[in-house]
C-alpha cells in the first residue's frame, strides 16, 4: 500500500524542527538558517523516494553561498559557487526559493584584501555563475547579497569593491527576477547603489532593478563604509579610497530612489553609517508598510509624520537606530505613535535631533546613550506613554509581554508616571 504523500510531507516538517526568529523583538519573523536541520533532511532523502521529494522541497528552498575567510584559510578549494551551479542545472532548481550571498571576514586575513586565500577564486567564479544560477532558479522570491566585514565598518579595497559591483550589476542586468519579493543588499558605499540604479531602464537585451523592485515587499538596504567624516557617532576613521571619492551623503538621493521605486513594500529596513536625509524620499508609495527598521538617517517631524499616518492601521514594528528629527520635537512624534492600533513592538536606540537642524538645542551634548538622547524633559514621558500603550496592544492581541530592558525596548509596563496632557 502507498503511503500518502502527505504523510511523507509531516515527517518531514517534524524531522526538519524548523525554528523561526519570532519572539517578539525581532522586526521580521525569518527562519532560522540550521545546518543540523539541513544534515537531517539529507539523510532522510535517502530512505525512499517519498521521503525523497518532499525533504528535497524544504532542504533546497534556501540556498547559502558564503565565503567565510576564516575558513577558507584552511579550505582553499571552497567550491560554493561550484554547489549552487550544480544545482541550477538540476531538477531541483524550481524548489529553491531564496539565495543568500554572504562574505564573511575573519579574525586573522582581512576581509577587505583581494589577495586573502582562496578569496580571489571565489570572487571570479561568483562572477561567472551567479547571474546564470539566479535566472534558472525560475522560483525564487528572496535575493540576499551581503558584505561582513571583520570589524564594524571596516573600509573595503577598492578592487574588492569593483568586483561587488561588477556582481550585482551583472546580476540584475540578466535575471528577470519577475517574482521577487524579498531583496537584502549590503555594499560599502552609497554610490554602489546609485550605480546599480544608472545601469538605466528594461530593453529586449537586458533587465534593470528599477522593474524588479515593483514586486519587492521586504526592502533591506545596508551602506557599510563608515570611514570618513560623521561615519561614526563618537569618532573619526580616515576616509577610505572610495569614501574620500564617492562620499555617502553626495549619493543619498540616488540610495533613497531604491525605496521610492519599491511600490508594493510592507517591510523597511535602512541601515546606513553616515546620517542621511530622508526627506528626499517620495513617500506616495508607502503605505502599506507593516515594519519599519531604520538606522542613521534624518526626518523632518512632518514627513515622519506623515509617513506614520499613510502606514496609521497596518504598521506592527517600528525600529529607530540614532534617528535624528530636523525639526519638531521626539514629544510630537511619539505621541503620533500612540495612535497606532496595531503597534506591537517599539524600539529607540539613541534617537536625537539632527545638529545642523532647527531643532538642535534639544540635542544632548557629549555621549548620550538613553533611548532619547535629548535634554527635552516631555520626550522621555512621551517614551513612557507609548510604552504602556504598547503594552496594552499586545494584550489585547494576547501577544506574549516582552522582558523589562534599557536598551531602548519598550513593551513592558512601566512605573514611571507619566504628566502629559490627555494621558488618563
């Protein structure tokens, strides 16, 4: 008698135990990448034909490439890009549904040298593969290119840098990418992205990003470089080649262009190292955003505002990082917050006002690391009564209380009374 498929598929689903990041802080749920679940999977194919195709579905759906320098040093004949090849001309190329690209730094060879072991022969067969892989995984819905540098904004050789955009402009010239709805880039420097942008629009011959985008519904976009002047919130690194050429700020428009061509975004996450104008970007078209994830940038208190109240019944996670308002003050903007009815989780690390905005005597001076950095007395009780309120959204959607914490995360209740006007 022939064991239903599904029966397979369940054995499968508890043999794989697939975990997810969803306590609650995380901005997104995502799945837990598990090399033991991984090596289950494998043997489990091996039993039947049965176990066969449906572990196959689940230990194929996410594909890593990653060039760990560390250990490469020890295993010159890393063969990634061989692997992912192999498969894109197998039949199991329709299962593979997301593409992770991680270059990781090591303790000991710097990530940033083109002449770290094995790091060269990597580079050229990524450039000669990729593109092809990617147009034959006709299914895939996730593209994650990203560069970890061994320390935190640690500068990128310039040739390493030409070879990243190499990749990726190859990458999005010849890969419809016609499904895409999730697209994580980290590249060193905002001109990267403004190059990638210029490569121009759809011909018969060639595809662009600016077409891929359209169906985008999780934007995350990284700027690594922090040398240079204001990289850095406490100190100074001497600009690297690239930086002293293309500095962040000149390309910010060009870098925020990204966002304002992604129509259908339900999750935003910026990251950036030198503090960056969003007023430049075209808010229209974001309005169905459930998360909002941003770092290092500068808003003026209307367009935050505005961006808030465009988003006013679908944001659920909203995620500040050394976000510095140009006007208004942080009392006004969370007290906005408060109004949201669907507000889960809330997270200040460091927001402050802009120092070259009208708001700037607000600004702390000095290190300042309080959720708010700021000497307006209301903005740290207007923290609290969207704490609270928080609190009770998560009540009364019987989400789990998140633990008391000071770094900024504010979803417990608090003791603090809180004096604002119309606050009962």
């Amino acid at each position: 008698m022939e064991v239903p498929q599904e029966i397979y598929d369940a054995i499968v689903f508890h043999v794989e135990n697939c975990q997810y990041n969803d306590s609650g802080c995380a901005a997104r749920s995502t799945e837990i990448y598990s090399e033991k679940a991984r090596k289950r999977l494998s043997v489990l194919r091996l039993v039947n034909q049965g176990f066969c195709r449906s572990a196959s579905i689940r230990l194929f759906r996410t594909i890593r490439v990653v060039c760990s320098i560390d250990s490469m040093s020890r295993d010159p004949n890393h063969s990634a890009p061989k692997s992912l090849f192999e498969l894109s001309k197998s039949r199991y190329c329709l299962d593979v549904r997301k593409v992770v690209v991680c270059i990781i730094g090591g303790h000991f060879v710097g990530l940033m040298d083109p002449d770290a072991p094995g790091l060269r022969q990597f580079m050229q067969d990524l450039a000669a593969v990729l593109p092809e892989c990617l147009a034959d995984f006709r299914r895939l819905s996730s593209f994650t290119f990203s560069v970890r540098p061994r320390l935190k904004g640690e500068p990128c050789h310039e040739t390493l840098r030409e070879q990243f955009a190499a990749i990726m402009a190859n990458t999005f010239r010849y890969v419809p990418f016609g499904g895409l709805e999730e697209l994580e880039l980290n590249l060193p420097l905002t001109q990267d992205f403004a190059a990638l942008l210029n490569e121009g629009r759809s011909t018969p011959d060639r595809f662009s990003i600016r077409s891929a985008l359209r169906t985008v519904k999780h934007l995350a976009l990284t700027v690594s470089d922090s040398t240079g002047f204001g990289g850095r919130p406490y100190d100074t690194m001497e600009p690297s080649a690239g930086q002293a050429e293309f500095p962040n700020n000149k390309y910010a428009c060009d870098f925020f262009e990204w966002v304002g061509l992604a129509t259908n975004l339900e999750s935003l996450d910026l990251f950036c190292t030198h503090v960056l104008d969003m007023d430049v970007l075209d808010l229209t078209n974001l309005n169905k955003l459930r998360v909002l994830d941003i770092c290092r940038i500068k808003i003026s208190l209307s367009r935050l505002q505005f961006l808030v109240e465009q988003n006013r019944t679908s944001l659920r996670v909203i995620w500040l990082g050394s976000v510095e308002l140009k006007t208004g003050t942080w009392t006004d903007a969370l007290i906005g917050l408060c109004h949201l009815p669907h507000l889960e989780y809330f997270y200040a690390g460091s927001v402050g006002y802009s120092s070259d905005g009208e708001s700037a005597h607000w600004r702390s001076s000095g290190y300042d690391f309080r959720p708010i950095a700021s000497i307006h007395g209301p903005d740290h009780r207007a923290l609290k009564k969207l704490e609270r309120q928080v609190v009770a959204t998560r009540r009364a959607h019987q989400l789990p209380e998140l633990q008391p914490s000071d770094d900024g995360m504010y979803a417990f209740d608090s003791p603090v009374e809180d004096i604002l006007p119309g606050d009962e």
